[in-house]
C-alpha cells in the first residue's frame, strides 16, 4: 500500500495510491489507522509533499563497498551514523537549490526507512515489525564542503539537501531491487540492495540501541556507487524498484 502525504489548497492530509488517485484517509494513518474519508481526489490535481517530517533525519555513511571506495574512505565494521536536520527535507517535484558556498554539489540516492512506533534496543529479529515502510531519499551533498570542512554536518545540512518520496511503500521487502538515479535521464547509479554491508534489520537494531526512534523518523540507509554533480537546469530521477521515482530539479 503506498501512502502519500498531499495537499490540494488545504491543510496537509493523508491519502492512499490507488492508480491515478488518492482515497483520502480521516488522518495520520500512525494515529488513527486507515480509515478513509470517502473522497477520492486526482493525483495529477494535488502537490506531492515529503511523506513524513520526521523528529530525525538519521543516516547510515559508506553501506556500499563501491561508494566508499569512490570517495575514498573503508567501510566500517559497524553502521556509521549521521543526520541531517529535517529542515533539508522537499518533497517530490521540489526544487534542489545549489548554494553559493559550494561548487560541488552532488546526489546520493537511497533507500528509506519510515519508523512506524517507538523502537529502543530492538533486536534485529524484532526490527521489522518497528518499519512503517519505504521510501526514496536524495541525500544530496556538498562534497567540496565534506572534505573541507573535515566533518559532515555541514554539507549534507542546506535547505533542500533531503528530497523524500514520492510516497510511502508499506508492503516493501527489500531484497534485491534496484537502486538508480538519473540526471537528465542518463543512468548515475544502479545497484542493488543486497549489495549493502549493513542490511536493514542490523541498521534498524543499531539505532535503536544508540538512540530512541519515534514514528516518522527515517533511516537513510545509505548511497550505491555512482555519486554525480548536478547542476542548475538537471532534473534529478531517484528510483527504487517496487515503490517509484523521486524526481527533483535543480536551481
């Protein structure tokens, strides 16, 4: 079931995919469940928001072999955390904005894990059952910035740097889908999940004994290979088979 978060001229509101529509629910489908309203509404006729704001944007650093070695660092033994304030987030069809400090800003697409209930020190064959379900991320990144600066916090923190969407796959099992970005429809990125170090139920029991997850929070789980400048005038495409594109230009 995808679960899209949407506006039509009014307030934010909840509603289920069902082929060029959205059932509209009652409310925030973590508090009040699935019931719907009985309105029906175009998908082509509202604004496609981020699908959650959450209290953290949490993610995981260098979970593919490949990408580390592209910017030049190992893997970890454990997960490598870091954040980016949930001010970065957009939503499908917003526009990255290129900030004046860097001159190399670059994409990252990855898959997303929505937290669906309070989750500290789960185990990992508990994890799961804490996963709302999935999404798409951009961790878009001002590299020059990242190296610079000698820590992360910067770069991956302007506004616009955390695009997120199109929606929420509640039935989503990752195994062996694909992960691939596109910048001007030229394939960037494409690779699978298992590919990853560090799979999603270890991710997800890592945090948790770290910190305490609340419903919203998301996990980015971290960048394939193929890493890209983008510039002003690219529209960027982040796809992960079985839940859609995430696409975003850039000014």
């Amino acid at each position: 079931m995808k679960i899209a978060r949407f506006s039509n001229g009014a307030e934010p509101r909840f509603g289920i995919v069902d082929g060029p529509e959205l059932v509209v629910l009652k409310g925030h489908p973590l508090a009040v469940g699935y019931d719907t309203t009985g309105e029906r509404i175009p998908l082509k006729d509202v604004k496609l928001l981020a699908p959650t704001i959450p209290s953290k944007v949490i993610c995981i650093g260098k979970n593919f072999a490949d990408h580390a070695a592209e910017i030049g660092e190992e893997v970890t033994e454990e997960p490598l955390i870091f954040f980016k304030p949930s001010s970065a987030i957009i939503g499908h069809g917003e526009a990255i904005v290129i900030p004046p400090q860097s001159s190399q800003v670059e994409l990252e697409a990855e898959l997303t894990l929505v937290i669906g209930k309070l989750a500290k020190n789960v185990s990992e064959a508990e994890a799961l059952d804490y996963v709302w379900g999935y999404t798409i991320a951009n961790d878009v990144t001002a590299r020059d910035l990242q190296f610079n600066d000698g820590q992360w916090a910067r770069s991956k923190a302007f506004d616009t740097f955390c695009p997120l969407g199109p929606w929420i796959e509640t039935e989503f099992l990752p195994d062996e889908q694909v992960i691939e970005s596109r910048i001007n429809g030229e394939v960037r990125q494409n690779v699978a999940i298992s590919k990853m170090t560090h799979n999603i139920p270890g991710i997800v029991s890592y945090v948790s004994k770290n910190m305490t997850l609340l419903p919203g929070d998301i996990i980015l789980t971290g960048s394939p290979a193929g890493i890209s400048v983008i510039s002003s005038g690219d529209l960027i495409e982040c796809e992960v088979e079985g839940i859609g594109i995430l696409a975003n230009s850039v000014i």
